[in-house]
C-alpha cells in the first residue's frame, strides 16, 4: 500500500508540475521548489523524468541577478493538447490548443440555440466527436475538454441548471462518457475572468471584475486572487441587476433588468427595428434571414466601428445603461479593475465614454477614481482561453494518471 501511494504522490507532483509551467511559461527547478515547499532534488528529479518522457525542455537561462543563472523549464507544447468549447445563447465554437495556447487545428463554428431546444446536447456532443476525429490528434493527447457556457451552473456536479439538460444528470459525466475525453464545464463569464487573469490585460491582479460583453451581459469576479462564486456558486448575475422598475421584460420574468436594457441582442433589436422605421445607416435587414439577432448584432459592431452614426448611438446607449450598472458594482466590490472583455470587447472604445458619463453622474468619485476601466486584449477569444485554462486548473486533481497515458500515446 505504501508503494502505491509513493507512486501517485510521483506522479501528482509532475502533473502539478506540468500544470504549474502551462501558467508560468518557464520556471526553475529553485523556483518550483519554493513554490511547492518541497526540496529541489525530488523536484529536479521529478522534472528530469518529464524530461525523459517528452513533456518537459530547457529553455535556457534566467536573467542574471548577481549569482549563478538558474537553469529554467517549460512545457514542450506538442505532447498534449486541450479542447476548448465556447458556447453563448445562439453559437458554439470549438478549437483544439496545444500547452502553449496555440490553436493546432482550424476552429469550427456552428449555430446551437440553447433556449427551449432539447436537441441541443445531442448536437453539441455530436460536434465534438467530429472536431476529434477530424483533428487527428488521438484522444489519449487531449488533457480534457472545458466547455464555457452561460446559464447557471453547479461546477462540482457538473449541471447547468439552465441549458443542456443531461435527464438530471451531471453534464460534465454525459460528455465524458459519450467523448472519452474528461470534461469540465464552467460559467461563460467565469472563465473569461480566468483568462483574463492568467493570460490577459489582468494577469495576477487579485480584485479584478471582468464584464462579458455579449448576448447577454455576464461578471465574473476575481476576489483576493481567486474566483469569486458566492454561496451557490452563481455569484456575478450582472444581467440581472434591475434599472428601472417598468422596463423591458426580461427573460427572467423581471422588468428593467440590465440585460433587457443593453444587451447584444437587444441592441440588435433595436436595429431591426431602426431600420423598419425608415433610420438612415448603413446597416441591411433582410426578413429572409435565419438568424436576425445575430446577424444584425454583429453588423452593428462592424458598422459602429465604420463611423455608422445609428450604430454608435444603439451602442452608446447601451453603454450609458452598462455604466449604471458598474456604479453599483463600484459601490459593492470596490474593485481596482474592471475590464470589459468578450464579443463586445470590439467595440469597447465606443462603450467607453458613456460608461465613463455613467459613472460620473451615479458613483461617487471616492470610489470610482480608484477604479482602472480596461478593455480586454483577448477579446472575443477571451472564453476559448479559458475553457482551456479550466482544464489545466484541474490538471493535477484528476486521479486518473493523465501523463503516463499521455506518454503511451507519444510512444
């Protein structure tokens, strides 16, 4: 019994490790045995077996700082690749990642309706099987698959309680079971703030509130560090916070919530509807098309981008109604940062100033001056990133011995 635990310690130690180089890019034999409160020789001999087993390569040597430079590690990009799935309200986009986050294979998107469609499970798991076989990386090379998606979701049982239903079952057991690739899932926004924070313009910053500019309008919030989920774990319902009281009804059955208000999708309702009334732009409507929302909701951020003044005007409403909504989260978290991050990222320079007037008239300037607003640099790929950050945040708790199945399929 001692023996077999020795064993899963050893192999616990390289897939933390590994996990460890993915965030970090490179680091020391010295550098990981502080990190890891553990001596350098069972860390050098650790990083020395990753090494005969393909998973670890020098990269030359630190800076000098006086001393002997360190020698330093990182991950050897190819020996394993992760699956990254990104869903919103109306699509699905997959894309296949090696360690170093470089896409290894095209990325596929395709229309899913999520809204009072019970075929939408049986679709999605069905994509994905595609996507493997036409990769042609084997499956044992995938580390895991992470599927960000909105909704409400119970990370440790894998349910979203909103879209996808698995029978009552854990989503997360369904995918694994009909893929053979070990699945997670987490909220949309949730990842995109873990992206942001380990890849993004909020690298290691530990009060951060990233706002997912999308369909809907999504918060997720880093506190001291970690991933704030709340006592439910459903914590960053941004959407949801009311500004008036006889507003637009929202899918929630509430009126005035913000997502009624200034949402992607209504801001492309608000374009049809421009358009019908005769609204001079550059914007087209054709009533033949399939998808109007999401057709119409991406023109507006390309014709705003082209200096459309109706386009500007829909979005810069939007904008003023998404600043209220931050003065209230101002007054609450008290963040250093809010950075405004996914599909709406785009056009985040035009959101910007009548946030900021928001802000102005509804925060009070103690609070809000110390607020850094930022646009994301990962924008739209933001939730891509960091469905593929949540399988490497699960990396070493899997029991399964994912590098010595990994190196079977090397050999």
């Amino acid at each position: 019994m001692e023996l077999e635990n020795k064993g899963v310690k050893g192999s616990q130690l390289k897939n933390t490790i590994i996990k460890t180089l993915y965030f970090n890019k490179a680091m020391s034999c010295a550098g990981l045995s502080e990190l890891f409160d553990k001596s350098i020789p069972s860390i050098a001999k650790a990083v020395n077996e990753l090494m005969d087993e393909g998973f670890v390569v020098e990269d030359g040597y630190a800076p000098s700082s006086g001393g002997r430079r360190p020698l330093m590690y990182s991950v050897k990009a190819n020996t394993m690749y992760i699956l990254a799935i990104a869903l919103d309200q109306l699509t699905a986009r997959i894309q296949l990642f090696d360690l170093l986050n470089n896409a290894v294979a095209d990325m596929v998107t395709f229309e899913l309706k999520l809204l009072n469609n019970p075929d939408a499970l049986a679709k999605l798991t069905t994509e994905i099987n595609n996507y493997i076989k036409g990769s042609g990386v084997a499956k044992e090379k995938i580390a895991g698959t992470g599927i960000g998606m909105p909704g409400f979701i119970n990370v440790t049982e894998g349910i979203n309680y909103t879209y996808l239903d698995a029978g009552g079952e854990s989503l997360t057991a369904y995918l694994t079971a009909k893929t053979g690739i070990t699945t997670y899932i987490d909220n949309d926004s949730s990842l995109i703030a873990l992206a942001e924070q380990k890849f993004g313009i909020a690298k290691s910053q530990n009060e951060v509130m990233v706002i997912n500019l999308g369909w809907g309008i999504g918060l997720g919030m880093i506190v001291n560090g970690k991933l704030f989920r709340g006592y439910n774990g459903f914590a960053g319902e941004l959407s949801h916070i009311p500004l008036s009281e006889d507003g637009a009804l929202c899918e929630c059955g509430k009126r005035g919530c913000l997502e009624a208000e200034a949402s992607m999708l209504v801001v492309a309702r608000k374009a049809i509807a421009g358009i019908q009334q005769g609204r001079i732009t550059s914007l087209k409507y054709n009533s033949n098309d399939n998808d109007h929302s999401k057709l119409m909701g991406d023109a507006v951020l390309e014709a705003a981008n082209n200096g459309d003044q109706f386009a500007i005007e829909l979005l810069s409403d939007a904008g003023y109604k998404i600043g209220k909504a931050l003065a209230i989260l101002i007054h609450i978290m008290n963040p250093a940062i809010i950075v405004l991050s996914g599909r709406g990222a785009k056009v985040a320079k035009i959101l910007m100033a009548p946030i900021q007037q928001a802000l102005h008239k509804y925060c009070i300037p103690r609070l809000a001056g110390g607020t850094e607003l930022l646009v994301s640099e990962l924008g739209f790929d933001a939730e891509l990133i960091g469905a593929a950050v949540l399988v490497m945040e699960n990396f070493d708790k899997n029991k399964k011995a994912k590098i010595s199945k990994a190196a079977k399929a090397v050999a």
